[in-house]
C-alpha cells in the first residue's frame, strides 16, 4: 500500500481540526465579549486551555503533512501548490504569534482580579482587543481559500487571486467582529446601532 493515501489523510485531518480549533477559540471570543462577570471569563478561558493543544496539534500536522506532499507527490513549481505552502507557512506562525501573546494578557490579567464580580477596564480591555476576532476570521477564510485551491487546482494567478479575496473577506469579517460591544441590559450590540439610537 502507498504511503500516499494514508498522509493525504492526515493532511485533511490536520486541516478539519485546526479549521476546528481556530472555529472553536472565535466562538470562545464571542463568548467572551458578551461576559459581565470574571467568572464567566475564567469558565471560557478553561474551555479554551482544553482546546488549544488539538488546534495546536492540528497547525503541526497540517504543515508536516503538507511539506511532505508538496516534496513527493506533486512539485514546488506547480502554481497551486506553492501559493498554498506559503501561505500556510505564513498564517500558521503569524497567528500563533499574534493570538498567544494576547491570550496571555488575558489570562495573566484574570489573575489579578477577585474571584468573582465584574469585568475591570483592564480586562475588557484585553478581551475587545480586535486583533483576536480579526485574526481568528482571517485563518479560517484563508483555510477555506486553500480547500478551494486543493478542489479546484487553478493556475498562478488564480490561485493569489482566490487567497487576497479570502483575505479581504477574512479582514473584513474581523472588522465587524471587532465593532461589537458589550452593555449591560444587551450583552453584546452592534456599535453603529447604539450610535444612530436617538438621544433622550
């Protein structure tokens, strides 16, 4: 048996569940920017300690497995391949790099606030901070951009032209993520509809 179908395998494998664990940490932001009390940030965070080593585990098969197809069964010059390696070799580590970073401040924040009651300043400071959701959105519309250049196979200029628009619309999805903030009454709204809402 060729040992091609068993690492296409996990290179898909790689590719769900880090589609999944980038999924489940954007939903965990969600969450979290509608929280009104640090325990509820705390119970989030703990999900997210518990997600992290999958999403983490998924980045790294993903990329060994795709190296290694990229290296034997297909070649760097095939147009496709290569914008897809490196892009891939470009969101993996740049998003580990702009997301731990801010995760840490988070939890190192939860750490020097009281047990329960409501969010400080600091804290939602922390969890509105809009390079999360703006990254978050951005690797999952790029790995969608990456499905459709293994499904579709285009030529060069295909191939940059579908991962800019999978980057546009990632941006873009991450900006009107950002926009959202939390109230009291509401939980999360959007900004620009309390801002039309009349005064008195």
């Amino acid at each position: 048996m060729s040992i091609y179908p068993v690492v296409l395998f996990l290179h898909i494998v790689g590719a769900i569940g880090y589609f999944l664990g980038i999924g489940i940490w954007l939903f965990i932001l969600l969450g979290l920017r509608r929280t009104q009390r640090v325990e509820q940030v705390r119970s989030l965070i703990h999900l997210n300690d518990l997600s992290a080593p999958f999403s983490a585990a998924s980045a790294v098969l993903l990329l060994v497995t795709g190296l290694y197809l990229a290296l034997t069964a297909w070649s760097l010059l095939t147009s496709w391949i290569l914008v897809a390696l490196i892009s891939l070799l470009l969101m993996v580590p740049t998003s580990a790099a702009l997301i731990a970073p801010r995760r840490s401040a988070i939890v190192k924040q939860l750490a020097r606030e009281a047990p329960g009651g409501e969010l400080s300043k600091a804290l939602e400071r922390h969890i509105d901070d809009p390079v999360l959701a703006t990254v978050c959105t951005t690797v999952l519309t790029l790995l969608l951009g990456l499905v459709f250049l293994m499904t579709t196979k285009p030529n060069l200029v295909g191939s940059l032209i579908v991962m800019a628009v999978a980057l546009l619309l990632g941006l873009a999805a991450g900006a009107l993520v950002s926009r959202m903030r939390r109230t009291p009454e509401l939980g999360m709204v959007d900004q620009r509809v309390r801002d039309k809402e009349p005064i008195g």
